[in-house]
C-alpha cells in the first residue's frame, strides 16, 4: 500500500526525484573520495614532507568538500519541494474521496479517524518521502562504495565487516519485529484521544451541568496514559538500540586501529591507508545506523499508509451513475413512490412503503414523533441517503438516474442543527449562490426575518461569524441557515425542523414571508411544533416510519388519530379547531 501510494503521488515529480537521485550519487562518489584523498595527503605528502603535493591534495579536498555542501543543500531544498507538494496533493485527494461519503462511511470511520488520517498519517508517509529523498537512497551507494573503497584499500582489514555488519543487521532485524506493530497501535490510540478530545469541546455545557468534569478529566487521562503507555515502548526500545549501536561502532573502531597498527607496524600497510580505510568502515556503520532509522521511519508510515488506503478503497453507497443525466424540466415535482429504508445491519425498516407528492407552489409539512423517520425521509431527496427499495422521484425522474450536483443545485437545504461556516455574514450567505449580489442577500435575510439583527451589527454583512456560528444565538443561526437557502433561489426547499429556535412571532412572520417569496417553488418543512404547519397544503403523519395520514389540518383532524393526538398535545381544543 505504502509503494502503491507513493508511485501514485510522486508520479508528477518523476523528474525532480531523477534529479534527486542524481545529487545523491555525486555527493556519494564525493564523500567515498575523500578518504582517499587523505590517504594520499598522508602517505605521499606529509610522510614525504612535499609541500607542493600537500597544497595540491588539500585543494582537491576543499573542492570536494565544497561540492558536497552545495550538493546537499540542492538536495535538501529538492527533498522539502518533493515531500510538501506530495503531502498537498494527498490530504486534498483524502479531502476529496471524504467529501464524496454518506453518512454510512462518515460513520464507518469517525470524524477523529478521518482527521487523523489526513493529518498525522500524512504527514508520516510525507516525512519518510523526505528523508528518502534526502538520506534513504544514498545511504546503501554510499554503503556499498565504501565497502567496494574498504575491501580495495586493505582485503584482510576488510573480514572484520564479516563480523560487524551481520552483527548490526541481526539486532536491528530483532527491534524491527518488535517496534513494527506499536506503529499501528499507536495511530488507533491517537484516533482515540481525538475522538474524546471532540467529544469533550462539543459536550463541555453537558459536562459541566452534570459536574462530570472530573469524570472526563479522568477519561482523558486513561486515554492519554495509554497512548503514552505505547509510545514509551517505543521511545524505551530506541533507548537501549543506539547505545548498543554506538557500542558496535566503537569496537569496530578499536578493532581497526588494533589490527590495522598491527599491520603498519609490519609494514604491510601505511598510515593514511589505515585513516582511509577506518573512515570507510565509519561511513559503512554511519549509513547502518541510517538504514536503521529509516527502517523504523518506513514500518510507521506503511502503517499510516494502510491506514490511508483504507479511506481511498472504501467506495461510497452515493454513487452517481455513469449513465447519469441532468433533467431539463427542473419543475420541484418531489414524489415518494413505495419508498423502504433500512440502515445496513439493522433488523426493522426506517420507512415502510412511503407514498406521496409534494407539488411546486404547495406547502408540504411532515410530522410525527421522536423517531418516527421524518428526518431520514428528507434527507432521501438530494441522496445524502439512498432508498433501500422503491424511488424518490426528482421532477418525474429517480435521484439515482440523476446527476448529483444537478440534483444538489436544486435544492434550498436547512438542516436540522444550523451550521454556520467561519468567515462573515455575506461569506455565509453566498454559499447558496456565489454570485449573489448584496441586494440579493438583504432580500433572503428579511424574508428570514433576519435582516433586523444583521443591520444593528456595526459591519452588518461583514460582521464576523464564528467557527460553528456560535457569535450567534440558535434562533439566529436557524435564520442566517434559511437565509442562505433562500438565496439560491432553488425549486425545492427543505427544512428540517428549522423553526424550533424562533418564538413564535418569528415563526408566524417567517412563514408568511416564506409563502410570498417562494409562492412558485417546493416547500417541504419538518416540524415538531404543530402552529408551524396549520396552514400547510399536505400534510404528511409519519408514525413508526409508516405514512397513517396525508391531508391539510381539518381533514387529518377529523381522519387521523396519530395527527389529533400530536395537535392536542401542543394546542387547546379551541386553539386546534
């Protein structure tokens, strides 16, 4: 998966990476002739004490010296360009496949995960794409040269790697198989501690008017101490591993010296050979103990890159067919044809056979109690969900033969909690039409009953919203959400439960304006409040996800027990009749 997602994502890049690649090995060859160079300082230089071969050794060193640097900060330069435009490009595709989800795969992964994924996962495959760019792929030329340099230099110096290398190899083989799946534990225990941090700010009125703040704190904590739990496995494992590392250079060190005295003393080799040959044997070590850093960089971000893949491979329920077309006549004509949905895994239907229509210029409202199904049956219509069996027809055509965005753009949506995006008012509002000029917008804000509190604020549609909308009050956001909608000046508006915040002068003044703006178009409304839909054309009584009365207010007083029952609740008999 983690090769998968790179050859994917570095694809647009080939040629920096082949340019990469390429530094990487001209500073190789140039650090592997260094030694070399020393080498021949010392034996025919300074033991012959000739200046002259001194002067001109020393300035190839400089030259090789400086061809280095300036190699490696072009390199590091290329391996931030490479690494940051990999990781753009991965979060804005995650971003995208997340946006295309229902809410049957929004609640499969967690909105945690999926921040979690987009952040921190990301950012492991990203940084192992750096330090591969910068330091993985020279690390083995460099390793390789310097033995083929080694072995050169002196052959019988050279067993001694026979020994240390699959020394070192063994150890780090040892910690891989038990640092590896920490990896992905620790990614799952950072989704937890996400999950309950978002719980805890949405939740923080609840908590404290239940004083169970300490209960929380606590709760957090468990999860806090064991994701530290975890991480201590691993920092505790890279505790004891460079030490015993540095244990094995420094032997082998010694062991060069020892050995390689031994054979200068003899004769049989000279003193710069011995330095060169003991900063091959560094330089081996050295890319090692890389090779170890990066095997541990390389198992984390496979796991985040699984982690990833996930995401990428889970298709959504909401799919638009290739076969997909865009209806000309977007008259607002909504029909439920039999309609039957069931949430996967679930024993009992949400809706059973669901029949009626909602006609342009009419006011259709549906109720009925907690649970009854009144939200999930709206959120058919722009296929946020999709009907289990039967047809939610769009101006005489199935949503699923449709394409989405045409489906979407005829909608004027107000969900049943009002979100609010951060930014101003107007930003707010353009989000139901972009180009919506400001007359536009004063228009919907009055018809929402909204424009009174806009006005008295000191930059009006410029005032600040928020994150969440929370600068506002309920029945403000509600408003502000209608008066988006309304903006968009779609065919179709739904509202779900959106007057539940408004007094009841508002609500009157809202409904009334409602009508005369949106004389021509589709309102479909759901509505816990029974004054808010007296004066609907239709209404819809929804009882256990079953349709037990369709008619206006006096008809289902008369024909439906469930809607008398409701209306009685709220309303006198005087009030209801």
């Amino acid at each position: 998966m983690l090769a998968a997602l790179l050859k994917r994502y570095l694809s647009p890049y080939q040629s920096i990476v082949w340019l990469s690649f390429f530094l990487l090995l001209i500073q190789a060859v140039a650090n592997l002739y260094l030694p070399n160079l020393n080498a021949d300082l010392i034996n025919n230089g300074v033991a012959k004490g000739n200046i002259g071969y001194i002067w001109r050794i020393g300035f190839l060193m400089l030259l090789s010296s400086t061809i280095v640097i300036l190699v490696s900060i072009w390199i590091a330069y290329l391996a931030s360009k490479i690494s940051m435009s990999f990781g753009r490009d991965l979060r804005a595709a995650l971003f995208e496949k997340v946006e295309t989800y229902s809410a049957k795969e929004m609640g499969k992964f967690g909105a945690p995960s999926l921040i979690t994924r987009n952040t921190n996962d990301v950012q492991q495959v990203q940084m192992l794409v750096y330090m591969g760019l910068s330091m993985m792929i020279a690390a083995p030329i460099t390793a390789i040269g310097a033995i083929f340099m080694a072995v050169h230099t002196n052959a019988h110096l050279s067993l001694l790697l026979l020994v240390v290398v699959p020394l070192m190899s063994a150890f780090i083989g040892i910690v891989l198989k038990r640092i590896v799946p920490l990896f992905r534990i620790n990614q799952e225990k950072i989704d937890k501690i996400n999950l309950i941090l978002r719980e805890q700010i949405a939740g923080v009125r609840v908590i404290r008017a239940f004083v169970k703040r300490e209960v929380e704190e606590q709760r957090f904590a468990t999860a806090s101490a064991d994701l530290m739990s975890t991480t201590l496995k691993v920092a505790r494992t890279f505790s004891i591993m460079f030490p015993i590392l540095g244990l094995i250079m420094n032997f082998s060190s010694v062991a060069v010296i020892w050995f390689g005295g031994k054979l200068v003393e003899s004769g049989s080799m000279q003193i710069g050979s011995l330095t060169a040959f003991l900063s091959y044997i560094m330089q081996i070590l050295a890319n090692v103990m890389m090779a170890v850093m990066m095997s541990m960089m390389i198992p984390r971000a496979a796991a985040s890159a699984e982690r990833i893949s996930e995401v990428f491979d889970t298709e959504t329920s909401i799919s638009e067919n290739k076969e997909a077309i865009e209806v000309p006549n977007k008259t607002g004509l909504v029909e439920f044809k039999n309609v039957e949905f069931k949430y996967p895994g679930a024993e009992h239907s949400v809706l059973s056979n669901i029949s009626f229509k909602a006609e342009p210029g009419k006011f259709t409202a549906v109720i009925g109690g907690t649970g009854s199904g009144k939200s999930t049956l709206l959120n058919l219509i722009p296929r946020f969900m999709d009907v289990t069996s039967g047809e939610v027809l769009l101006n005489g055509v199935d949503v699923r033969k449709q394409v989405l965005e045409s489906v979407w753009s005829q909608i004027g949506f107000v969900p049943q909690r009002s979100l609010l995006f951060k930014g101003t008012v107007r930003d707010n509002l353009k989000y139901g039409k972009v180009n919506a000029t400001d007359e536009e917008i004063w228009k919907a804000l009055e018809v929402a009953q909204a424009k009174d509190f806009v006005s008295e604020l000191p930059e009006k549609l410029d005032a600040p919203v928020a994150q969440g909308g929370t600068n506002f009050s309920g029945g403000q956001r509600q408003r502000l959400a209608i008066a988006r909608a309304l903006v968009r000046k779609a065919p179709i508006y739904i509202l779900d439960d959106s007057f539940s915040a408004l007094d009841y002068a508002t609500d009157a003044k809202l409904r009334q304006a409602l009508h005369e703006h949106a004389s021509g178009a589709t309102l479909i409304v759901i509505a816990q409040r029974v004054s808010t839909i007296l004066s609907a054309d239709q209404i819809v009584v929804l009882d256990q996800g079953k349709v037990v009365g369709i008619g206006s207010h006096h008809e289902l007083m008369e024909s439906c027990s469930t809607y008398k029952e409701i209306v009685l609740s709220q309303l006198s008999p005087e009030e209801a009749a």
